[in-house]
C-alpha cells in the first residue's frame, strides 16, 4: 500500500522536497480517465491517484490547484498519502496559498499512520512560532471532527 519516494528532507529555501508517491503501477497516463470517473464518484483511493496525476504530470498537464482539489477530497476520506501531499501542498504553495499552519495540521493527520509524515511534521514543527503551533493544533482537532463526521452513515 505505502511505497513513498525515498524521504531525504533537502531544503531549499526553508521548502519541502518530498511527498507521498502513487504505488509503483498506480497513476500511470493511460488510466487517467478511469480515475477521473472513480474519483467523480467519491472513491478515495482514484480522488488520490488523480491528484498525483495533476501533480507530476501523469497523462494530463501539470495543474497543482487541481492536484491540491482532488488531494483535498481523498485527504477528508481519511486517505492518508492525500493527506501528507496535501500538508505538502500547504507548506509549498503548491496549488494552495502557502500556510504552515495548515500544512502541519495535514501531516499531523497523516502521521497517525505514516512516519513519512511524522517526519515531515517534526521538521516543520521548528519553523512554527508558538502561536503558529497553537493554531495548527486547533486546526488539527478541527479536522479531525471533520474526517469523524464525513465517515459516519447519515440516518435517515
């Protein structure tokens, strides 16, 4: 389930270099329209592949604001690799308006279940001010409640 770029946390200009790669077969070009219409049908794992098809430019051109929508989508279902290329995508910029608060609060959630994630948490977790950690602690709660909630049967 989980093969991950090797994680080697270069920084250029205070950036994160890695994030979570699709399985070695998954995302490949020719299945972009298969994971569009899963994806459009609310499956994680599709809404996940097709956000790293926009990200690294798998069958479709390179789009970081589509590749951070359908990151978001799989990332509130709880998939955890959408979750950390989410965090990623906040603390870069990447198709998002930079925030580090928001960034660690996605690889807070991740980490639960990925050291990759953990480890991107703890480098960023330097970079924050006080302030900033208080926030993204909240944050983290937030959508914690948030994924809770999404997960839940609705009753009728």
């Amino acid at each position: 389930m989980r093969n991950f770029l090797s994680v080697a946390f270069h920084r250029v200009t205070g950036l994160f270099s890695t994030r979570a790669a699709a399985p070695e077969g998954v995302a490949v070009p020719g299945k972009f329209q298969e994971y569009k219409a899963k994806a459009e049908q609310g499956n994680a794992e599709a809404q996940f592949n097709l956000g790293f098809c926009y990200d690294d430019g798998r069958g479709v051109a390179k789009n970081y604001a589509k590749a951070a929508k359908w990151y978001r989508k799989a990332a509130e279902q709880g998939h955890t690799q959408a979750q950390f290329n989410l965090g990623y995508c906040y603390v870069n910029g990447q198709g998002v308006g930079k925030d580090k608060v928001e960034g660690y609060a996605w690889f807070s959630m991740a980490a639960k279940a990925d050291s990759d994630a953990a480890k991107s948490r703890a480098l960023l977790r330097k970079e924050l001010t006080p302030q900033q950690f208080t926030d993204a602690q909240k944050r983290m709660k937030e959508l914690h409640w948030q994924i809770v909630a999404k997960s839940r049967p609705s009753t009728p």
